[in-house]
C-alpha cells in the first residue's frame, strides 16, 4: 500500500513536473516574444529619434534661410514702399497738370469761339459792305452814264447853236475850248469814279 502511494506521488511529481516544464516554455516563449517586441520598439524609437533629429535639422536650416531671405528683402521692402509713395505723388501731380490742362483748353476753347463769332461778323459786315458797294458801283455807273449822256446831249446842243448862231460871237478857238474842256470833264469823272472803286 505504502509503495502504491510512492508511486501515485512519483507519477503526480512527474505530471507536475511537466505541467512546470510546459509552463516554462510558454513563459520562455513569451520571453522571447517580449524581447522581439522590445528590439522592435528599440527600432522604432531609434527610427523615431533619427526622423525627430532629421526634421529639426530641417526645421533649423528653413529658418535659416528665412531669416536670410527677410533680411535680405528688409531693403526691398523699403525700396517698393519709396516707389508705391512716389507713384502716389507723380498721379496727383498728373491729375493736377490734367486739371490744369482742361481749364487752358475750355478757356482756349472760348476764345476760339469768341474769335470764330467775330470773324463770321465781320465776313458777313465784309459780305454785306462788298454788297453795297457793288450796288453803289452800278448805280454810279448809272449816273455816270445819264451825266455823259446829259454831257453829250449839251455838247451837240452847243455845237448845233454855235454852228447856227447869226452873230457867230464864238470863234473856232472858243469853240474848240469848249468842246475839250466838256470832253475832258467826262473822261475826268469816268476816271475819278471807275479808281474809287
């Protein structure tokens, strides 16, 4: 009975022996399994760490050259403002000269007009007096020609009553006078008037 028992507790020793030693290569496999994990994460953070140190030296470099680049256009800066205000001055001074411009052209306009409307009067006072004048023209070469006319008529008159006269008072040299001096009266006054025009 006593030998029974060693047994049943050897067999007993031994399953628990073995449930220890299954037991044990779990844990070990765990183990393994964790430090897989952990070499993993090792990697992942030295991974981590080198993309970190990449990205700030990234970072340093970009600010870098940005603080270059504002310094740089620091001076551009100033320059585009100097010409934004400078522009600003050269369009009111355009609109002043355009202003200025205008004033001269509507004032020039005006005298123009001005000029216009006299020179109109005076074509038409120069239409209007040509007009009388031609008129005054031919009625003083109506004239003339009823005074040579009228002349003519006295001149034969006289001639007709010297030639006819009983006591022939006249002699050829009076005569003579006479018919030249009403000659040269009437190409005198066709003078006079035919110049005065």
């Amino acid at each position: 009975m006593f030998f029974y028992s060693k047994e049943e507790c050897i067999i007993s020793i031994e399953a628990k022996l073995l449930q220890l030693q299954l037991a044990n290569e779990e844990l070990q496999s765990d183990m393994q399994a964790c430090r897989q994990k952990e070499a993993d994460m090792l990697d992942f953070t030295q991974k981590l760490t080198d993309t970190n140190v990449h990205l700030q030296s990234e970072f340093i470099a970009i600010q870098t050259k940005a603080n270059h680049l504002e310094s740089e256009q620091g001076p551009l800066h100033e320059r585009i403002n100097e010409l934004i205000s400078r522009v600003k001055i050269l369009e009111e001074d355009l609109m002043q000269e355009r202003k200025k411009r205008k004033e001269e052209c509507e004032i020039l306009a005006k005298h123009v007009a001005e000029q216009t409307k006299l020179a109109q009067n005076l074509a038409q006072k120069l239409e209007d007096s040509q007009g009388e004048n031609t008129l005054l023209k031919r009625k003083h070469q109506t004239s003339i020609k009823e005074l040579t006319r009228e002349l003519q008529q006295y001149h034969k008159k006289l001639e007709i009553f010297e030639t006819t006269s009983p006591s022939n008072s006249l002699d050829i040299a009076s005569r003579t006078g006479s018919n030249t001096s009403l000659a040269g009266l009437i190409l005198i006054i066709s003078h006079s008037i035919s110049h005065s025009y």
